[in-house]
C-alpha cells in the first residue's frame, strides 16, 4: 500500500511540475492574458505573494510539526511537498510574466533571479530528497535543501522591499 502511493505521489507531483512547465512557457510568450490588476498590483504579483506567504508560513511550521506534533509524519511531508510545489508554480508563473515583458520594460535582474534560482533549487532537491532518487547523496541534499531555504528567507525580504521602493 505505501509503495503505491508513493508512485501515486510521484505521477501527481509529475503532473503538477508538467502543468506549471506549460503555465509559465505560455505566460511567458503571452498565449493568455494574465496582466490585469488587482488594485495597486498584477495579478501575478499577487500570485507570487500568495505563493511566498505560503512558504514563509508553512515551512518553519513543518519544520516544528514534525518534530513536536501527533499528526502522522506522512500526511505532513505530504502537504509540504504539495503545498510548496503549488507555492512554488505561483511564484513560477510570476517569473515567466516578467521575463516574457516586451525589451523595453525588461525586468531588473536582481535579487528576483537570485530568488528564483534559489527556489527552483528548493524543489529540486526537496523532489529527490522525498522520492529518493539519490540516495547516496542524500545527507548532502538535506544541508543544500536546508541552506537554500535558509538564503531564501533573508533574500525575500530584501526582494520586497526594493521592489516596493523602500529600500
């Protein structure tokens, strides 16, 4: 039984990383308009806030459930991987929106990228760390998942709020 849901786990989680690939490729050439706004700001900006303030909040507290909580340790990976490859198609489709902007409103290339880089190497190797495709490297993936985590949670910040002109 757990052996098949892993490979439930796995087709799904291959879904949803397939579905944000095709999201952002065509966000990026415009195949859908998702450029309107939601007060102030895009609606892309919103989904990458959504997306960043699920992560924010969620993964300190997985990381404190699972050490301290009755709930079965399965049920809570599995809504951390879920949830933050869900978090992590917002802040996706975000990226794409600005990168597929016309030449002359090109994007800054700053802490954005250095975010996305940092969490597209979160999920990577949160994915191998969860269906074992490492194995013989897996205490060395724990200390890059952790660290990339880490680098993610003083940069955002920062990312904040020098795109809201604070700083």
């Amino acid at each position: 039984m757990e052996q098949r849901r892993d490979w439930l786990q796995i087709g799904v989680a291959l879904a949803i990383i397939l579905s944000l690939i095709f999201l952002s490729i065509g966000t990026y050439f415009r195949w859908w308009d998702l450029r309107f706004d939601i007060g102030s700001f895009s609606f892309t900006h919103w989904l990458s806030w959504i997306g960043a303030g699920y992560l924010t909040i969620f993964v300190p507290l997985y990381s404190v459930l699972k050490r301290q909580s009755k709930i079965p340790f399965a049920t809570i990976l599995t809504v951390h991987v879920f949830g933050n490859l869900i978090a992590f198609g917002m802040i996706s489709v975000h990226f794409a929106q600005q990168l597929g902007r016309p030449t002359e409103f090109a994007p800054d290339f700053g802490t954005g990228l250095a975010m996305y880089l940092i969490i597209t190497g979160i999920v990577a190797t949160g994915l191998m760390r969860r269906f074992g495709t490492v194995s013989p490297i897996y205490n060395n993936l724990r200390f890059i998942h952790v660290g990339l985590a880490l680098s993610l949670i003083f940069i955002l910040p920062i990312h904040i709020l020098h795109n809201l002109n604070v700083i």
